[in-house]
C-alpha cells in the first residue's frame, strides 16, 4: 500500500469509521475520490450501495450542487443509520465543479437535526463534512 493509500485509511479512521461497520454509499459516481472510497471500504466490515435494504452504521454521501436539495439528502441519509451515528458529506472543494457553499452545508445540516462536527479535506478535488445524528433516549435495536 502507497504512503498515499495509508493516509486516506487513516483518514477514514480517524472521521469514525469503524471496521465492523456496514457503510451505505449514496451518490457515487465517476468522479468520487477513489482513494478515499477504496481506503474506507478497506477499512469498514462492509461498503454499501443505494440500494442496501438494512439500517446501515454510518453514511458516505456524495454531494454536488446539482445533485438536488441536500436537506433532502441529509434527512433521507438520517433515515438509514441508527442514532448517534456519522453521515460522512462529502463535496467538491471550492472552485471545482459542483461546488457547494459552506453556509449551504451547515444551513442543510441544522434543518436535518444533525450535528457537524469537523471539515477536512480528503483529496484533491473533494472535502469531507463530519455529521453526527443526534442521540435519542430510546435507541432503537436492529
């Protein structure tokens, strides 16, 4: 594995993913941070498609401007993790293609009642926003 690779899974470690989680991956497409993915889906018990029909533990969602509301995107990503876990954003940094503003993000986050924590970047072309959902007192069981 490159020094690169191991930075990127580091990176994964570091945001929350766990190794034996089930991530659910939403708005892949060709032009999404390999690296980065690979180093999570190394990492993780299990990377996801849109598709997965199962409450998953955390999220990675893709997001570009055009891609719809991300209100919208954030609240359908709460609805697939259990409380209190990480919604992993990730967009385009500023001046790329599918640019989204950061007043945008934490706008979209508040309304969707999540909690964001930390932005990092994560590759050249994309940076990551950390979301938490909240805690509730009555966690529910898969």
């Amino acid at each position: 594995m490159s020094a690169t690779a191991d930075h990127a899974e580091s990176l994964a470690a570091r945001l929350g993913f766990q190794s034996e989680q089930v991530v659910q991956e939403i708005g892949y497409d060709d032009d999404v941070d390999q690296e980065f993915r690979n180093a999570v889906e190394e990492h993780v018990n299990e990377l996801v498609d849109e598709d997965y029909d199962d409450v998953a533990d955390a999220v990675l969602l893709w997001f570009r401007e055009d891609d719809g509301d991300l209100t919208d995107a954030l609240v359908d990503a709460t609805e697939l993790v259990e409380d209190a876990a990480l919604i992993l954003l990730l967009t385009p940094k500023t001046g790329r293609d599918g640019y989204v503003e950061a007043s945008d993000i934490s706008e979209a986050a508040e309304t969707a009642g999540l909690s964001q924590t930390r932005s990092v970047s994560v590759g050249k072309e994309w940076a990551a926003t950390k979301l938490v959902t909240p805690k509730t007192a009555a966690k529910s069981k898969r």
